[in-house]
C-alpha cells in the first residue's frame, strides 16, 4: 500500500473514531436531566444522612453509600454505612441496607475502589477517626467480606514523616486505579491526617497498593499545614491522559480556591500544591470525574457570589452546587451550569459507558439557621453534556 493511500485510511479512521467518542455522540442529543432523592433526614431511625459516595460497577450496578448519622448531625455520633444498589441505570433501588454497623461508634469516611479487571468491588473506611478497614465484594455489593485493618500502614505517617496524627481518615472521594504506566493496577486512595479531634491541623496523603488490596504502603505527604494549603483534607484523585495523577484538594486558604499537585506514579514525588484560581471553593468536598480522554467534568458548591464566612474555619455558604467541563484535563475550565442553586453540599460525580453523567450530593438543610448546615436530602441527579454545554459557547 502506498504512503497516500495509507495516509487516506488512517484519515477515515480517525474521523471514524471520533465520531464514536462519548462526546461526539453526546453533541446530537437533546439536553437531559433528571433527580431523585435517595435518601432523607429522619428515615428508618437516623437523624441526616451525610458524606455521599458512589460507584458503577464493570456490571453495571450503580451503588449510592451514606453515613447514616443517628443521635446527631456532627462527625462524631452513632454513624453506620447504609447502601442501597441500582441495577436499571438508577431508575429504580433497593432498600436501604445497613452495610457496617459498630455498635455506637463513629464508621465514617467510607472510600470505594472499583477494579474494571477483576469485577470486584473495594471498601476503605475508618472507626472513631482512629482505626482503618479494608473490605471487598465479588457480587456487585450484594455481600462484602469481614473487614481487614490496615490502621497500621498509617504508622509510617508517624515513623517515617515525624506526623503524629490522632485522626486519620480516607477519601471519601472514590480511591483509583492507575491504567497507565509502570504502575498500572495500582490501587490509590486520598488520605487525610489530624493530630486535634477538632481535625485540624492536618495534612493529605495517599496509601497505595501494588497487590490489588492484599496489602498497602503509604505514600509520600501531597499538602501540609501551610500558607498555600491550611488544613488540607478531602482529596479527589484523577489520572490525567498523560499517565501523572492530580490530586484536587479541600483546603482553608482564604483565597477560597481548590489547590492541585501532580505525582507520576500517584504515591511519590508530589509537585507543590497551587491554588487553581478558576475554582471557587467554600470550603467543601468536591466531584470530580473524567467524561473521556482529555474532559473531566466537576463539581461543588459557588457560592462565590455571597462573600459572607459563614460557617466554621471562616468557610462561605454551602450552595449553588455548579458543574464545570474541561476539555484540557483541567487546565481551563470554560463550561459551567448551575446544577442546584439552594443549598448543597458535598458532591460526587460518576460517568456511564453510555455518556451519562451522575452527580450524587448533599441537598437542602434541615437548620433554619444558615450558619449550620445538615442536609435534608442525599439526590443523584443524572445528566448529558449536551444539558451540561446547553447556554454555553
């Protein structure tokens, strides 16, 4: 075959491919958007329900997991892991199920690891902000094996970085799976360490392991107490195009602005973080999910508009939940829509095979007082690009 002709094939076959990226077909659709509340404050005996967390499984299983918070709204009541599972793309549920109950203890902070290559399911969480568990599921969230602690992996923060934390806690944003590299199957899940119950001061991290579970090491510390990042802590990962994993991280700068760094390998040789002065940040966990090669899609709270620090640590109003595109992973961020202008919390955001984008979060507030927020409702809210880009250059 000669140069022109084989210049001429790979032309159709670029054209051919691109055509069939998820974005491409999402540009013919007819905006969509639609909600459901999934879970509400004062069901089934818990006072709120908080901490939204969410994963698609290689099945195509949706799974929605609360911290269901029985004698009170703050972080250290009675809470257990409630779950409640999707198998028709979120249209109908289950019931809610109560995955990890300890008695009157705090079990929080739950962090899932989806492996597309083995199917199987993985659930990082931590006890009173003192222990950590690692737990799996070969059934699509149906049955989860007794917990494995890994509290000890946590010592190296203290060994090895001189860090002597008194709170230790994952994510909760979704751990992942590198699928690029030298590293490729590794697992990495966000971190964070405090040495006050207050959870402040403290640092973020990742653990990481090479085994797919069996055991894990901690990585090296990605933000610290300092004028950049005060008291970083809630952390969504992503793995860029490039192979390097960003590390989106909460922070208290009163800049109010989210701060990133960059590793190669997720676990070591972490850039020093900056402020992104295109995200606002009231002082929140945030969403964060990449739609194909190079767009990432994200979401929290923008409260921008109201300058007022409300809520504690001089944080502002949880509200205007906002979902911004990138086509540049995460460079610009150019498109934006207001998802939920009231009240809104902590996010996350999942993308289906079929381009659907979902965004499970924390909505309304059961205080009349906007200087306290405890959500009424957990909703999943699914939508398309073409809803998203709607309004938008």
């Amino acid at each position: 075959m000669n140069r022109r002709r084989v210049i001429g094939v790979l032309v159709i076959l670029s054209t051919f491919l691109a055509a069939m990226s998820p974005l491409s077909l999402a540009a013919d659709e007819q905006p969509l958007m639609q909600s459901m509340d999934l879970f509400e404050a004062g069901q089934n005996g818990y006072a709120t329900y908080r901490a939204p967390t969410f994963a698609l499984t290689p099945a195509g299983t949706l799974l929605v997991v609360a911290e269901g918070r029985k004698d009170g709204f703050t972080d250290w009541v009675d809470i257990n892991t409630i779950m409640r599972r999707s198998t028709d793309g979120g249209r109908t549920w289950s019931d809610p199920a109560v995955v990890i109950d300890d008695g009157l203890n705090t079990v929080h902070n739950n962090t899932l690891v989806v492996d597309n290559q083995t199917g199987t399911l993985h659930l990082m969480h931590a006890i009173n902000y003192a222990r950590v568990y690692w737990r799996s599921s070969d059934d699509d969230g149906v049955r989860w094996s007794a917990p494995h602690e890994i509290t000890d992996t946590f010592q190296t923060f203290r060994t090895r970085d001189g860090y002597e934390w008194t709170v230790v806690a994952p994510g909760m944003s979704n751990g992942i799976v590198l699928e690029q590299g030298p590293h490729k199957g590794r697992y990495v899940v966000p971190v964070w360490l405090a040495t006050s119950h207050s959870h402040r001061p403290s640092i973020s991290a990742t653990v990481f392991s090479d085994d797919r579970g069996q055991t894990w090491q901690a990585g090296q510390i990605i933000a610290r107490n300092d004028d950049i990042t005060p008291n970083p802590s809630e952390t969504v990962l992503m793995e860029l195009s490039d192979g390097r994993v960003m590390a989106h991280i909460r922070n208290e700068n009163m800049q109010y602005r989210r701060a990133v760094s960059f590793s190669n390998d997720g676990a070591t040789d972490w850039t020093t973080p900056v402020l992104d002065e295109q995200l606002f940040d009231p002082i929140c966990m945030a969403g964060l999910a990449r739609y194909d090669y190079h767009t990432l899609i994200f979401s929290n709270p923008d409260s921008s508009a109201d300058p007022q620090q409300i809520l504690k640590w001089k944080a502002r109003l949880r509200q205007n939940l906002t979902i911004r595109q990138s086509v540049d992973d995460g460079r610009t961020w150019r498109v934006s829509r207001v998802l939920d202008s009231g009240r809104a919390g902590y996010s996350q955001l999942l993308v289906g095979s079929d381009g659907t984008i979902y965004c499970f979060y924390e909505r309304g507030n059961i205080y009349e007082d906007v200087t306290k927020f405890a959500p009424r409702y957990l909703s999943l809210v699914q939508f398309n690009l073409a809803w998203l880009r709607q309004g938008n250059p």
